[in-house]
C-alpha cells in the first residue's frame, strides 16, 4: 500500500507493470497509444501512476490537445539536458 493508503502493483509482481518498465527504460519519450499498443496495456495513466508508486521518476509532457508523453528520468539524467 502506497503512502496515500491507495493500493498499486508492485513492478517484481506485475507482468503489466514490466511491459511498460522494458519500454520506458531506454530513456526516450513514449506517447499514450504507444505505450498501448507496444504493452498491451489500456489505462497508461495509472501504470505510470503505479510506476512513480514503485520509486521511478517518470515526467509528463503535454504534444497537443489531450497528447501526452512519458519518459522515465534515471539519476543523473537531468545534468545531462
């Protein structure tokens, strides 16, 4: 249970929540129906939720009107932009 008392997976226990983590982990930026379809997964939303849940960085940016992408930050990422 998370610090908010709401319940998300764990990355270790989730097939779902690895999906995404593969796809995310090279750093680049990733929209919603990508990360759909490349993961097989429906509400990326709250996968990303989950995944900031479980400690990773991930930041958001808006592409156009209801657009969005993903992109997870390792540590020392940000000196480097």
């Amino acid at each position: 249970m998370g610090k908010s008392g709401i319940h998300y997976a764990k990355l270790a226990e989730s097939e779902r929540l690895q999906r995404v983590y593969v796809l995310l982990a090279d750093g680049g930026w990733y929209g919603t129906r990508e990360i759909m379809f490349a993961a097989e997964v429906c509400a990326v939303n709250t996968v990303i939720a989950e995944l900031r849940a479980n400690g990773y960085e991930i930041v958001t940016r808006c592409v156009g009107r209801g657009r969005y992408e993903y992109q997870m930050v390792f540590k020392g990422q940000r000196s480097l932009f």
